[in-house]
C-alpha cells in the first residue's frame, strides 16, 4: 500500500490520490526535480527534505546520480499535507497518519478517528473566526456610521 491510499469514500478510490483541482503540473509528466516541486508547491527545498527525513513523506525515489525525484503521487501527497497543515493539525499527527497509511488497511479505524478529531477542531476554529467576524462586523458599522456623521459637510 502506497501513502496515498487512504480511506476510500463509495466509489472506491481516495479523493486524494487525484490530481489537485488546479493543476500545475507539465502534462504527460511524472518525474519532478525538487526545484521543480518547489516552484509547483511553493515549499522550500529544506522543508521538502525536513519532511522527508521525519517520515511524513514516503521514500522518494532517486535519479542515477542521486537526485529526488517526485511522482505526480508525490505531489497529490503534499497536496494533502498541505490541507492537513492549514487545519492546524501537528506535525508529529502528520507523521502519525503518515505511519498509519503505510502500515496498511488495519489502520483505517485509527486514521477515520485521527482526521475526525481534527475536523472537530477545524470546526471548532471556524466558529470562533465567525464570532470574530461577527464583532470586526459590528465594529466597522459603528466606525463607518460614527465616520458618516462627522464628516464635514461637502462646501
């Protein structure tokens, strides 16, 4: 089982494992140099081999002379670190669900009950951005109220 099969949904197949609804990708093409992958990710060099090295990416295969070399499932994968990133989740959960995926089928349980709790605190964020929201709200209609009132009169 590669990284990127994870819990399929009805049809079978993860949602994941596609390719990212914007694609940035040359087409007709699974083999990407790290510049390569940092100018379609936006990630540094560093951080790509930072993830490499604490295990949140899979083995990353190798030209002759030594080079990485990223597949297009590579690329689906950092997609998906990178959602898992903007829901807060940490780091170490990363790796975590990383390790789990690898393990294999057995781990689906462990992997549904790891991305639940952090939909949980995504949701959880969300209110709390939309009761901020609600205040900024309320604020810029005194201030533009309060604005429109002292204005002086157009001569």
């Amino acid at each position: 089982m590669t990284v990127m099969e994870t819990t399929a949904e009805a049809t079978g197949t993860d949602a994941c494992a596609a390719p990212p609804e914007q694609e940035r990708r040359p087409d007709g093409r699974d083999n990407y140099t790290i510049s390569e992958v940092v100018a379609f990710t936006g990630l540094s060099a560093h951080t790509l081999r930072w993830y490499e090295r604490i295990g949140l990416m899979p083995h990353i295969d190798r030209s002759h002379t030594g080079q990485r070399r990223y597949s297009n499932r590579d690329l689906d994968w950092l997609d998906l670190v990178g959602k898992l990133r903007l829901t807060g989740m940490p780091v170490a959960d990363m790796v975590r669900y990383a390790e789990m995926v690898r393990a294999g089928d057995h781990t689906y349980m462990d992997r549904y009950e790891l991305l639940e709790a952090t939909r949980r605190d995504v949701r959880a964020r969300i209110a709390e951005l939309q009761d901020t929201l609600a205040v900024l709200d309320r604020k810029i209609g005194f201030y533009g109220d309060a604005t429109s009132v002292l204005a002086p009169e157009p001569s």
